[in-house]
C-alpha cells in the first residue's frame, strides 16, 4: 500500500525561527522532507529550514545637506538734478536681493514722492541688474536710499553726479519726448511749490543714529 494511502490528512510543517530580530534572519541549514497531503496523490518534497541566525540589516550611510550662504546684497547708487526740475537715480550693480524684477523696490521707491520714468533692467551676463527713476527735488533726506533697505537691499548711499555705470545705455531707456514729458510734469508741481537751484538731496548717512533724516534743505523762492 502506498504511504499516502494510509494518510487522510498531514497538517503542513510550521518552522518557527529561533532567533526573532527587527534586522531580519537568514536560514544556513535546509533538509527535505516529504509531505502528503491528500489521499491518492503524489508525495512532494518540501525543503525545511533546520537553522536560522539573525542577518543585520546594513545602515544606511547618512547624508548631509550644505546650505548654500545666501548672497550678499549688493548695489550702487548715483543720482543727478534734471533742469533743476526733479531727480534722475539710477540703483545699479543690483544681486542678491531682488527676485521680482524690481517690484519691491519701485513700491518703496514709490513712499519718496511723485515717481516717473521707472526702468528696469535685468541682469546679463555682461551686466548686473539696474534701475533708472526720477523724484521730485523735495522728499525727506535718505528716503531714496531706506527705500533700498527697505526692499531687502544694502545699506548704502547714493553719489551725487549721476555717475553711473553706463550712462549712455541708460539714456537710451527712454523715447525722445519722455525727458520732455518729465519736465512737464515735475514743472508742474513746482509752480504750486516754487523751489530755487538751492534745492538738494542730502543722501542717507548710516552712521548716524538719527532713526530717519530730516528733510532736504529747500529755499523757496520769494
């Protein structure tokens, strides 16, 4: 009589591991044995574990972020008399601090006066980032340069003379009737307001401790 004739039923081989760990097992000793399991059918072989020992799992190698510093802010400033009519600024060498293509800081810009003839330039590789504006010949002493800071720029002071770095460029910026229509504009404002050529802009001094500086000196004109 075959062997599994004679067997109704065989429960199925549980191996339980010795060695429980979270890092995982490996088996090192198999035997084969044969299990039947149903009446009438063909025995098989059934490989069995007789040895198990505990396989560490590798730890992972950590890995370190560097941060990158962030830029220094950088930028320059110069500023000239228009005809004795307003201001023309120029903030350039602009990095590390302006990421909306000067938004920010025509806003701040904007809290010095009646602004006009905003320009905006965005980095190249030949040249940095640069912004051209105009202001009217009274507003509060430093306020074009707390504007900057304001902004998220440095702390700097504008250089009377307009020596900027590319003149010629920036004159380009504007369409031929632009210079006149500024000139409309700001002699407008001056004949409710009448100012002499003694009127100028004192820039921001940083090493004061003065919180914001008087107005500009201004004569009025009799």
């Amino acid at each position: 009589m075959h062997f599994c004739d004679m067997v109704t039923s065989t429960p199925p081989i549980t191996t339980i591991i010795p060695i429980a760990t979270k890092s995982g097992s490996s088996c090192v000793s198999i035997s084969t044995t044969t299990i039947c399991l149903i009446p009438r059918d063909p025995c098989v072989p059934s490989a069995v574990c007789n040895s198990w020992v505990a396989t560490p799992t590798p730890t992972p190698t950590p890995t370190t972020t560097t941060k990158k510093p962030s830029p220094t802010p950088t930028a320059d400033c110069s500023s000239r008399k228009v005809h004795n009519l307003y201001y023309e600024f120029e903030i350039y060498n602009i990095d590390g601090w302006v990421s909306d293509r000067g938004g920010s800081l025509k806003d701040q810009e904007e809290g010095c006066g009646a602004l006009t003839g905003w320009e905006w330039s965005d980095a190249d590789s030949d040249t940095p980032a640069y912004a051209k504006f105009n202001l009217p010949l009274w507003m509060k002493s430093g306020c074009v340069e707390r504007a900057i800071a304001s902004a998220g720029g440095p702390k700097i002071s504008c250089q009377n003379g307009g020596g900027g770095h590319a003149g010629n460029q920036l004159n380009q910026l504007y369409q031929p009737d632009q210079p006149r229509d500024f000139d409309s504009f700001y002699r407008n404002m001056q004949s409710e307001a009448p100012l002499s050529s003694d009127a100028t802009y004192v820039p921001m001094d940083w090493g004061t401790t003065t919180a914001t500086s008087p107005s500009m000196t201004l004569s009025m004109a009799l």
